[in-house]
C-alpha cells in the first residue's frame, strides 16, 4: 500500500489495506502540538464495523530540520524496528501497533498504533508528584532489567544504536551548535548552562562512550512524562520509540528526574528515586556488581541530557507559547541538577 506522504494519503482505503480493520471512512486531526518534536502525530477516528473509535497515526516531523535529525540518527527505522521486533517483550504497556513502515532512503515513515489518550498523562511543563514518579522509575526498571546485557545484539542488528556509535559525535556536534544558537538568541538562558555549553560538543564523544561501557540494556531514550501514561491501578505504559538504544540504564533515568520533576521535586526526591531503581533492578536478578557505577552514569548522563532541549529546539517554533515554555522548563530543570550534581566539574 506504501507510505503516506503526508495526512491526506491516509485514506479508508490505505487504512483498511494496512490495517485489516474494515475501515468504511476516517476523519484525522493533528495533536500534540509542541510536545512530539521528531514526528507530526494524528488521531484518526474511524468509522467501520469491529473498528477502534481511534487510532494514532504518526509522521514524520514537519519541519524539515527535524526531519534531518530524525533521519540521520535512524529514528523513525528504530521505531518501526520496535514495533517489529521489541514490542512484545515489553514488561510495561505500549500501544498496540497495527502497522509501522520505515523506507531508509526516502525518510518516509508511518506508525498506525492503538489511542492511549484515555489513560492520564502528566504535562512535562506541570512535572510529575512523586507518586507518579515512583511507578514510572517502577515501570523503568522492569524495562531495563528485562534487556539487562542483550542489548549488544540489538545494536548490532540495527533494532537499536548504542550511545558509543560514531554517529552521535560526527552529527551532535554541528546540530548542537545550531540549536545553540537559536537558543540563546531565543530564552533566558541561566548562567550555569551559559558556561557548560560552549565546552558540551567537546565532552560529547567521551560522555556517551562512557555510558556505552558494558553493563549495558535497552534504553528508552525519552523517558520523559509527555511520552508516559498511567494506568487505573498507577502502573506506567511508555509511547515513543525513536531513541531506543543500547546503553547504561542511568541514563533513562537522569533524563527522566531531572527533566520531568518540577526542581524542589528533584532536589528532595532525586537520590531516593536513583536508590528506588538501583533496588528494582536488584529484585529483578540484576547483579549488584553490575549496579557500582551506576550513580557516576547517572551524573554523566544528567549532563549529556542539555542536548535535548538544545538539539530539538532546531525542530520547534519557539514563537509558539507551549514549544518556548517546554525549552524554557527543561533548562531551568538543568540548571538546578548542574548545581546539585556539579555536573560541570566532569567538562
């Protein structure tokens, strides 16, 4: 049936060849606006007998920035992977996927998967009580432990890209600048980060190398709470598989205390939570040996994690309220862990 090209070619027709589902018509409309950087997403409601009221349909990215970066680091090939190959040995929910395509060459990409907006989702900019954040750190380490040390083959077999492939230094680099620059010419950007980024490009080939040290395990790689739902009974189902990757488990983890808390959430929180995971994958059948280093992977991967806010600013519309706010918090959240973990001290 092939890969749309954009909304208007996901038709009854398209939907019910990829699909099976006797889709007799379809109305779309473009959601999460400002929240989804890499991809354009869409909620498809259907009419048809035995059909789901809705779908996702994901895109990729509308902005062709986005889509560069998107393509260049395998993002939308790593999601189809997921969807393929991963997806049912996920120890928390995803979406159901009825039909994901990737095309390597013409970074056309397509992901028709199952509507979790009936489940609460907590707003990045609000940040997640610690409750929530204890079932998704929960949820976190059961991912973690059910790849923990057979993430190498994934890599090797293109499912996922280890944080020590030569690709992340040859492109973060020039894209970092680039969002450097709009950045600072956009935000009031704190002090902290006005020191540690013109060294960052310089420390990133040595941070993830680092944290692609054996032990290592599937990461989500943006574990954060626009990409989080939860349950009825608190448990945690994940969305967004772009970055999946092979690496240290701390690094999920950095990414998600220090960017989805609000700061005095962190602050009194952060090791508590770090100690939750640590006995989560313990209680797995996750060696403690494996688990030393973890907290000076933790520190690294807080630090490498200023490149989100930076690198995908290049994608947004920092005129647009909620794009500039999101930008805005996940700065202001780095400042306070450059501070508290003294993360400039590892530059």
């Amino acid at each position: 049936m092939g890969i749309p090209t954009s909304i208007a070619d996901v038709t009854p027709a398209w939907l019910a060849g990829v699909t099976g589902l006797h889709v007799t018509a379809v109305d779309t409309e473009q959601f999460g606006v400002g929240i989804g950087v890499s991809s354009a997403l869409y909620r498809a409601r259907l009419r048809g007998p035995d059909c789901p009221a809705t779908v996702v349909v994901k895109l990729p990215a509308l902005d062709e920035a986005a889509v560069f970066t998107s393509t260049v680091l395998r993002m939308y090939l790593r999601e189809a992977g997921f969807f393929a190959e991963l997806a049912d040995q996920a120890p928390i929910r995803v979406p159901r996927c009825f039909h994901a395509a990737a095309d390597e060459e013409t970074s056309q990409f397509v992901v028709v998967m199952e509507d979790l907006g009936d489940l609460r989702c907590v707003d990045q900019l609000e940040g997640m009580a610690v409750a929530d954040a204890e079932r998704a750190v929960d949820g976190l380490a059961a991912w973690h432990a059910t790849w923990w040390g057979g993430a190498e083959p994934l890599a090797e077999a293109g499912l996922t890209v280890s944080l020590g492939d030569p690709i992340y230094p040859a492109v973060l680099p020039m894209v970092f600048a680039e969002g450097w620059e709009k950045v600072t010419g956009a935000c009031e950007v704190p002090a902290s980060i006005l020191e540690v980024g013109p060294r960052f490009s310089d420390a990133i080939a040595g941070l993830l190398a680092d944290l692609a040290t054996a032990p290592t395990t599937m990461i989500h790689g943006d574990y954060r709470a626009d990409n989080l739902f939860f349950e009825p009974d608190g448990s945690v189902a994940a969305v967004d598989f772009q970055l999946i990757g092979t690496g240290s488990g701390a690094y999920d983890l950095a990414y998600f205390v220090t960017q989805s808390l609000e700061v005095d959430v962190a602050s009194a929180h952060e090791r508590p939570l770090f100690d939750r995971w640590r006995a989560a994958l313990a209680a797995h059948g996750v060696p403690e040996g494996d688990l030393d280093r973890m907290w000076d992977d933790y520190r690294k991967a807080a630090l490498f994690c200023l490149v989100y806010p930076i690198v995908a600013s290049r994608g947004m519309d920092l005129d647009d309220p909620r794009q500039h706010q999101l930008v805005d918090c996940m700065l202001r959240r780095f400042d306070r862990a450059v501070a508290e973990l003294e993360l400039a001290e590892l530059l």
